[in-house]
C-alpha cells in the first residue's frame, strides 16, 4: 500500500516537473544578437511588438519588460482591490445590517476558492490551448507557467503573471452574482454554485471569447465562428454573472416581506466608500486589459474616467427630473453602471463614443433598476441584473457599432478589419445572445443540482428573520 502511494506520489511530481529537454535541444544555442537586432527588441519592447530575435538570435532583454511588469503588477491588485474591499463594500452598505457579514465573507471565500481553482485547472481550462469550446489541461497546476512571457497573449509579460491578472477577473464574477441573491441563500449552496458555476460557465465563455483558440475571439483567432470583440469583460464577466443572477435570483424567490415592507440600505456611507474603490480599481479592469503599458492602455483608462462621469450624472439627472431629488445611491449606481457598459468597449472606441455609451448606461440602468424590477416584480436584491447584465449587454453591442482601427490598431488585421464599421455590431449581437442562453441554461441546472445536494438553496424563515450574520456565522457587523 505504501509502495503504491509512494509510485503514484512520484508520478505526480514527475508530472508537474518540466519535461526533460533532449540533448540535441539543450546543445542548440542560439547566436549573439547584433547590434541592430538589439536596437530591435528596445523598439519592440517599447511598442509592446514582438521581439526582433525570437527564434533567431539570444535576446538581452529576458522575460518580460520592466515598465509592463510593473502596470500589469498594479493591475491586478487593483482588480482584486474591486472585490477586496470594493465590492464587498458596496454591497455590505446595500443590504440591511444584520447581514453585513454574509456578503463580507461570500467575497473572501470566494476570493479563496476561486483562487485554488485557478491554480488547479481552471487558468489552464481558460487560456491553454484546446480546441474552440475549452482550453486544455497542459497548464494544471500551474505546469510551464514561469516568468517567460506566453506570446499568445502578452509579448512582454511574464506568463505567470498573466494568469495572475486573469485570477482576479475569475474572483469578482461569481462575487457580483450574489448581490441578486443577498439575505437569503445559504453560505454552502453560494459557494457550491459558485465552484460548479465556474467549470459549466466561466471557464468554457472565457476561453470562447479569449482564449488563443476561442471560436469567438475575433480579435487573434482566424478561425472563429464568430468575430466577436470584448476588450475586458463585458461578455465574459458582467453578461455572464448578471444573467446568472436574474436566473438564481428568480429561481430563489424573494425575500420575505419584499415589496411589503421597506428594505432600504443600512449604509449609503459604505456604499459609497465601495463606488469609490470600485471606479479606481476598474482602471485595472479596463486599461489593464491591453497587457502593456501602452496607448491602447491609455485610451482605455480614459474611456473608462469618460463614461464612469457620464453614467455618474446620468442616474441622478433622471431621478431629479422624476423625484426632484438626486440621491447618492443614484451617483453611485450610475458611475457602476457606466463602468460596466465601457467595459466591453473601452480599449477600442474613441472619448466621444465613451462619452455616449456613459450616458446610454445611466439611462438604461436606470430604467432596468426601477422600471422594468417593479413591473415584472422579481426581486434582484442589490441590483446585479439591473447594472451588470443590462449594461454589459449594451456595451457588447455598442462596442461593435463604434469600434474603429484609429482606437485599437489590433481591429485592422485582416481576420476582423471587414466587420469593423459595418457588421461587427451583429458578431456582438450573436455572441450575446449565446452567452446569455448559455448563462442562464446553465444556472438552471445547476441551481437544481445544489439545492438536491444542499437541501434546498435558501435558509429557513427563522434563519432569514434573525439575519445571516449571527445564523449562518455566529458573528455580528455592529454591537451596541
């Protein structure tokens, strides 16, 4: 039994060891760049373009390249810093006080899960090489992700970074599902929707969208079905988690006493701090994206400032012409909402176009949140459907009807420069729709399968009555 456990343990290891190099290879070397080769790579490194000497000659310059490393570094804390503390944040002000702590610790355990998927199998399931439908297993565990840049996605960053960028978008789309189902799904069946969730629908919409073989990324794939764009999320974070909570949400039912009695946020103070955090945090999101430092980057961090503003005013103007009051729940739904509408587009539309989406997404958000939820009564508890699905489905579309070549060089290669300014709008249109039936189909299933499993998705009267934070984690926000 010992010896068996041993032999297996070793193969494990040998497994997870780099493959041995045969001799011919090791003995290969390649020659001295010249010195025009050199000059080559600095332009290449500065331009973010592929290196002068791959394949031909020893670069001087290894790994990736400083100034990107350190943007891509900065990025992702600043992505993980949406959902620690930002979103956390802006949902614990939203829901009432006596479950603070519920939406507290579903961030931080999905923080952690989310994180040890990733190392397992789930960044190799998302961006290995595979076929169009998912990625491969060739980098479970972490197996030949080093410091050495994957070409097939950033010419000047470490591939072990790269992942790491990844992980933090992996971390906050299942985070944003639970503001639909707030106060009143166990802790267990969250997080064993959340694991199930993120093999039926994140990984496999992921690696449709960007994977290198994706069979809708139209941006690097020549062989996609369907030449889609989304620059950092639209598609792959905020249609997939909004669409998957309107059918969690629906399937759960509401929550006792809604539309009876008041539900207001206990802390407007808290969600505000949470916007906050979230507008900065989601210059990592978006200008992160182009995996460099550079002017693709750029434009996506303005994009993003443009239509943050936009959709910031948006809200509240409509709510002062309505109620005659602006509120800050306004502000702060609608500078979230402009944020998420951009995403989709922001590194490959122009300021203006920025500008427009910014307004469209306070004005649809807006209508979603308080029009269409108080006629069809379902009951999105923070509004995940309302600014997430609904804004990241317009930016989907949008970011086909304005992208243009002058914002984003990469939309004229020659795989996706005829649809650009005439029917890239409908590539959007037709990866949409089959992400959000994907989405939805496949929360479906799953809320059935965990409710089986769990026994039954929500808590108990008594539970939801008492609140979450003492019944499901024996803890209080607030004492006195």
């Amino acid at each position: 039994m010992k010896t068996t456990l041993t032999l297996s343990l070793l193969g494990v290891l040998l497994w997870l060891s780099p493959a041995p190099v045969a001799a011919a290879e090791a003995s290969k070397k390649l020659p001295e760049a010249s010195l025009e080769q050199r000059l080559g790579d600095l332009e290449a490194y500065v331009n973010n373009g592929t290196r002068v000497t791959d394949g031909k000659a020893e670069s001087k310059i290894a790994g990736g390249g400083p100034g990107h490393n350190a943007w891509m570094m900065t990025s992702a804390a600043l992505v993980l810093f949406m959902t620690l503390p930002g979103l956390a944040l802006f949902y614990g002000g939203l829901v009432r006080k006596k479950n603070i702590l519920s939406v507290l610790a579903q961030c931080l355990g999905l923080a952690g899960v989310v994180t040890l998927l990733w190392w397992a199998c789930g960044y190799s399931l998302t961006f290995g090489k595979g076929n169009g439908w998912l990625g491969g297993l060739q980098h479970a565990f972490l197996k030949d992700v080093g410091t050495a840049p994957n070409t097939d996605y950033g010419a000047w960053v470490p591939h072990s970074l790269f992942m790491v960028y990844q992980l933090m978008f992996a971390i906050i789309t299942p985070a944003l599902t639970i503001g639909a189902i707030a106060e009143r799904m166990k802790f267990s069946a969250i997080m064993l929707f959340s694991v199930l969730w993120m093999f039926v629908v994140y990984f496999p919409v992921a690696h449709w969208v960007w994977g290198i073989d994706g069979w809708m990324n139209g941006l690097w794939n020549d062989q996609a079905s369907i030449k889609a764009i989304d620059f950092a999320g639209g598609i792959v974070v905020h249609m997939t988690s909004g669409w998957s909570a309107l059918a969690l949400c629906i399937v759960l039912g509401k929550r006792l006493g809604h539309g009876k009695e008041p539900m207001p946020p206990h802390s407007l103070a808290l969600c505000m701090v949470g916007t906050g955090m979230l507008w900065a945090g989601w210059y990592g999101f978006n200008a992160g994206s182009a995996v460099a430092a550079d002017g693709v980057a750029v434009n996506a961090f303005v994009n993003t400032t443009l239509a943050a503003a936009a959709g910031c005013i948006t809200w509240p103007a409509i709510e002062y012409l309505v109620r005659g009051k602006p509120s800050v729940l306004g502000f702060c739904s609608g500078a979230v909402a402009g944020l998420a509408t951009i995403t989709p587009a922001s590194g490959f539309v122009t300021p203006g176009a920025a500008v427009l989406i910014g307004v469209v997404a306070g004005a649809a958000t807006w209508f979603a949140c308080n029009t269409l939820k108080a006629k069809f009564k379902y009951d999105d508890a923070l509004d995940t459907f309302g600014v997430h699905a609904v804004g990241g489905t317009i930016g989907t579309i949008l970011a086909g009807v304005f992208a243009s070549v002058g914002a984003n060089p990469n939309l004229g290669a020659d795989r996706i420069k005829a649809y650009v300014g005439s029917t890239l709008w409908l590539e959007q249109l037709k990866a949409g729709a089959i992400v959000l039936i994907w989405s939805v189909v496949g929360t479906l299933i799953l809320a059935k399968l965990v409710s089986a499993v769990c026994g039954g998705l929500r808590v108990s009267e008594e539970v939801e009555t008492i609140g979450l934070d003492l019944t499901e984690h024996g803890e209080e926000g607030y004492h006195g």
